[in-house]
C-alpha cells in the first residue's frame, strides 16, 4: 500500500489509492469512519484528507464504496458529495443499515474497524 513519493500530486494520489484499497473491503452492512481509516493509514490527523479521497472517489473507474464512509459519530456528512443527496442513505438502506435523520441507527454495533480487521 505505501510507496516512495517525490512529489505533492504524487503523495495525493498515493494517499487517495490507500484509501480506496481499505475502503473497497468494508463488507457490506458496516460502515467505517473517516478517522479510522486515517488511523489504520498512519495519518491519524487526516480524517479530512479521506474524506477528500472519498470525493474524488466517485470519478474513479474502480467500484469504491463511498456510502460506508460516515463521520466519527456515525451521521452522513457527505452525502451531498453523491449524485443526488439522498443516494448514500439509499445504498446504505440497501445494505440493510438503518438510518435515521442523516445518521447511522446501532453505529457501534456495525462499526468496520480496518485496524481489526486488516493488517498492512
């Protein structure tokens, strides 16, 4: 998953291919944070920065699963990142999550943990 960068856009998009390689194995059902994914990264300050990569993630030609990516306290905050405000509620519903007021119902109990269940 790491490499040696040179450059800035090369560190941006080698950050941004790590986060999808951890998001593309979130099961379906679970969701994950921003800030774990960062953890598990080594870069535990750059929550921000995966929710960039999760962004951008929607002009990618891989099959990214953005929709399991909410905040630390389980609420959608990037929702109004997808084609329509209400698609990330609707592939999470899909998936069985329930989700109420543009947050995440039993967010601990589904919660996805790559520090757990991955190893770099």
């Amino acid at each position: 998953m790491k490499k040696a960068n040179t450059n800035k856009q090369d560190k941006e998009y080698s950050f941004f291919q790590d986060v999808f390689e951890v998001v593309i194995q979130i099961p379906k059902g679970r969701v994950t944070s921003y800030g774990a994914i960062a953890n598990f990264l080594g870069t535990k300050m750059s929550a921000r920065m995966v929710g960039w990569a999760m962004n951008a993630s929607h002009q990618s030609e891989l099959s990214i699963p953005a929709h399991r990516v909410v905040n630390r306290n389980g609420m959608l905050t990037g929702k109004n990142h997808f084609a329509t405000p209400n698609l990330m509620e609707s592939l999470l519903k899909k998936e069985g999550i329930v989700v109420e007021n543009d947050c995440v119902v039993a967010f601990k109990n589904i919660f996805w943990d790559p520090l757990k269940e991955l190893s770099l």
